[in-house]
C-alpha cells in the first residue's frame, strides 16, 4: 500500500497535471445560463451557447491527452456543459414563449385598435 502511495506521488511530480483551460468559465457561463433564461430568455441563449463552445473545445483538448489535466477540472467541465444544456432548454423555451406572446398582443391590438385606445387612461 505505501509503495502504491509512494508511485502515486512519484507519477504526479514527474507529470505534473494542469486544470483544463475553460473549465471554470464553462461551469460559470453554464449557471448564468440557467439564471438568465429569466431575463426573456436571449441572455441565457448567449452564455448558454458560448460555454458550449468553450466546453467542446477543452472536451477535444482533453480526450487527447488525458493524463496531463486534473480530474476535478474535467468534472467542471462536465457540469458546466449539463449546466449550459439546461440553460439552453429552458432560454429556448422562454425566448418563443415571449416571442409568442408579443406577436399575440400585437395581432390583438392591431385587429381591433379602437377598443384598445378607448381603454386607455387619459
């Protein structure tokens, strides 16, 4: 067992392992992703798409040589990009249910305008 420890720590001073480049902006665009899908939607599609992008990239870079990152980097990596996902679902749906909802307001103003200006406060 001590020689096992003593080969583990002998492995990482020979190779020292680096984090993945974007695993952190990843994992934060991928929260703020979720949390921007309420401002109607477009921020959460921004940052959602954006850190699936830097997320692919850190995925190629790190199936290549896997042995050179931390592991914990790769974790956040993963999250951000299942963060990021999420978010892309729920700002999709958001973004066309306010799209929805201005093309109906404005069929209804439109079709009949003179109700609508009769209601209005002076």
């Amino acid at each position: 067992m001590e020689h096992q420890n003593q080969f583990r720590e002998n492995q990482y001073v020979n190779n020292p392992q680096v984090p993945l480049p974007n695993s952190t902006a990843v994992l934060v665009l991928g929260i703020v992703s979720i949390m921007g899908c309420f401002c109607y939607g477009f921020p959460g599609l921004i940052c959602s798409i954006i850190a699936l992008v830097l997320g692919g990239k850190d995925k190629r870079i790190y199936e290549q040589n896997p042995t050179a990152f931390t592991p914990g980097s790769y974790n956040n990596l993963k999250a951000g990009r299942v963060c990021a996902v999420i978010g892309l679902i729920l700002s999709a749906i958001y973004a066309v249910t306010v799209i929805v909802l201005i093309v109906l307001f404005g069929a209804t103003v439109l079709s009949n305008p003179q109700d609508v200006l009769k209601n209005l406060p002076r």
